[in-house]
C-alpha cells in the first residue's frame, strides 16, 4: 500500500469508470485488480459481486457472454461530431 492510497478517491473513479463502459458497450465485466476495486459488474451496471480493497479475496458470480455491439461501439461518437460541425456551420453569422 502506497502512502495515502487508502484516502485517495482513483481506484473509486477507475471502478466507475468500469461500470460505465460496461453499460456503454452492454458488456458483463470482470474486474480483478491490486489495490482497487476488484468486481463482477453486469451489462446493466448493477454490482453482482465486489471485494475490498486491500484485501485478498475470492468473489464470484455469473457472467454471460454476448456477441454483436452496441450503436456506440460501432460508431463512437461519430454522431456528436457531425451534429457539431452541422451546429457550427448553420449557426454562423452570414457576413
């Protein structure tokens, strides 16, 4: 354990983070790490089982697996993009 990891918020936001592109992609996830927040995160974000940090532990649940993608993961954020520069282009002044 590293000074200060104990209070440190990132192995918080890094398992956020895990659960958000879970739900983003409709993916289970199997999270193991060292010192954060190991866990089996379902498609839909829910936690089906977590451990505690800096402990060794043993957690289990079930994951199913799943073919095809989602809108996002085929095309990213290519959508935004062009809503932008359609925004940007009719929003212009016309002088």
């Amino acid at each position: 354990m590293t000074p200060g990891s104990a209070s440190s918020i990132g192995p918080w936001q890094h398992f956020q983070m895990a659960r958000f592109r879970g739900v983003e992609l409709g993916r289970d996830i199997i999270r193991g790490t060292n010192d954060g927040v190991s866990a089996i995160i379902g498609a839909n974000g829910h936690i089906v089982s977590t451990a505690p940090q800096f402990t060794q532990a043993v957690i289990s649940g079930q994951v199913q697996p799943r073919s095809g993608a989602t809108p996002y993961a085929i095309s990213g954020s290519l959508p935004i993009l062009i809503f932008s520069l359609i925004s940007l282009l009719l929003g212009r002044d016309p002088q």
